[in-house]
C-alpha cells in the first residue's frame, strides 16, 4: 500500500461492524487514505469454551467472507482496489487491533455485536480497545447513527481532566470536517467525593462557574491560537455528567472523550455508559 494515512476498521460481521467499515470507507474516500479491514475471531470460541469446538476454517472462511463484503462497498464506493487492505485472524481481537493500531491514523470499529456467535467474536472488544489503542479510536453504532455523519457541522469535545489532547485532536478534526467545537464542562450534580466543594447556591455558585469559564479559556487559548481556522465555543452546565453528555451526542456529529493512557485497564463507567448509549459516534483520545 502507498505510503498514506491509514484508517483502521474492525470488521466482526455484524451490523454495527457494516457500519464502522461505511464511516471508515468516507474517511478514507475524504482524507485520501488507505483503508485497512481487518477480522479477528476471538480464538476462544476455538477452545470451546462451553464445551463445543469450532472448526477454524469455518471460522476463517467466515471471515473472509466478512472483509470481501465490506471491501466490495469500499470499491463500489469509489476506493481504488490497490488502496484497500484485507486481513482476517484468529487470536484476542483487542490484542490483534491493537497492534495493527501502530500503523493507522485511526482505528473505527462498531459498538457492539448484534447476537449470537457474533457477539462471541466481539465481547468486549470495542470497550478494551480504549485503553490499548495506539491511535485515536471511534466507536460507531448502526442503531444510534445508521445515517452518514456531518449533518450538524458541529464536534463537541468534552473537558474533564488534564491535558488537551483530545481538545486538538477535536480540533483537526474539525479542519477536515468545517465544521466547529464546542468545549462542554459538566459541573456534577450528583454526589461524589468532591461536592463538598462545590458550591451549590446564589453567588457562590456563580463564582464557581466562572472560575471553571476561567480555567477552560487558559485551556483553550493556546488550542484556539494553534488552529485559527476553527470556531471555539467554550461552556460549561450543571448535570449527572452521563446523562448531558448523552443528550448533548443528540445534536452534534462527533462527541470526544479524553481517556487515561495506557497502561491503565479499566475504562470508567462514565466512559462506559456514554459509549453505551451515545447517538453518534464517540472518539476516544488518550489525555
């Protein structure tokens, strides 16, 4: 393959993989990029772990099947065949993706399986992939965003924690979306071990607010300077941050999250729950 960005799709056979592969395929058409379709059946269904084997070369032609698909949608599409990259293995599909993530500018893949034998391949896959992604992951759902993308011209990047990776990556994105980024803050309504700190009423809480305003702005400002081109818009609300973040993915084309960095392996159920329910599709940057 030529020497491109390289969008990374995994395939799995199921509805939502039929998705990812459709986002990739635009990206990859937008971007000028290769595309890169791979299949990993997890080799535990090969163990039989319930005490049923299963024939590899099923498994494999399976498959095959499965990247021929969604490879024949990226040349009817208008990919050039020497630009499209098929591999199918048996191994942990975290594991697999993961390592084919070191040669991609991104890594797509479907929220979840659909039922039967294809959740078995996928498990968890979408979920561990955020803490072992060597590159930016988006998850994508065919239920929630069964639509092409863009319609709102708008990126939302959500600032919790340290750092501003996913902050510019929003933003590049936006350069190769024209569209603009929002900067949301959810200060919590919810108890946890810092409310006490937080005040809750009258001008206490709106110098609280303006103090989180402050603090995002000496954020952003060098973000803002970097990519001129892009619109910046900076808020903050008060909410059970779960909750606004999935109603704030009801209006916008991308949501980002900023995530620990490997080696952590425990996705927080925050993360969780918003991937879970999400109407569009979720980019995961490591902060």
């Amino acid at each position: 393959m030529a020497d491109k960005p390289t969008v990374l799709v995994g395939i799995d056979g199921s509805e939502d993989g039929i998705r990812a592969a459709r986002y990739g395929i635009g990206r990859a058409l937008h971007l000028d990029a290769d595309i890169w379709f791979v299949n990993a059946v997890d080799d535990g269904v090969v163990t039989g772990g319930w005490g049923i084997l299963y024939d590899p070369t099923v498994l494999k032609e399976a498959g095959e099947a499965a990247v021929h698909q969604v490879r024949d949608l990226a040349i009817a599409k208008g990919v050039p065949e020497d630009r499209i990259r098929t591999d199918v293995a048996i191994g942990n599909p975290t594991t697999i993706l993961s390592k084919c993530s070191k040669s991609a500018e991104i890594l797509i893949v479907g929220r979840r399986a659909s039922s039967g034998l294809e959740r078995m391949f996928v498990g968890s896959t979408s979920t561990s992939l955020v803490s072992s992604s060597h590159c930016p992951l988006v998850v994508i759902s065919a239920a929630s965003t069964p639509e092409p993308t863009g319609g709102f011209g708008k990126i939302t990047v959500a600032m919790g924690g340290a750092g501003d990776n996913a902050l510019r990556w929003g933003c590049r994105e936006a350069m190769i979306r024209d569209a603009t980024v929002d900067v949301v803050h959810i200060i919590p309504t919810q108890p946890t071990s810092v409310m006490s700190l937080i005040p809750t009423s009258g001008t206490q809480e709106e110098e609280w607010e303006h103090r989180v305003i402050c603090s995002l702005e000496k954020m952003v400002i060098p973000v803002a300077e970097a990519f001129p081109d892009v619109e910046i818009k900076i808020r903050s609300q008060r909410g059970v941050l779960v909750d606004e973040l999935i109603q704030e993915s009801s209006r916008v084309d991308l949501l980002v999250l900023g995530v620990k960095p490997r080696p952590a392996i425990q996705l927080g159920g925050p993360v969780r729950a918003v991937l879970a329910h999400s109407s569009c599709p979720v980019a995961l940057i490591s902060r």
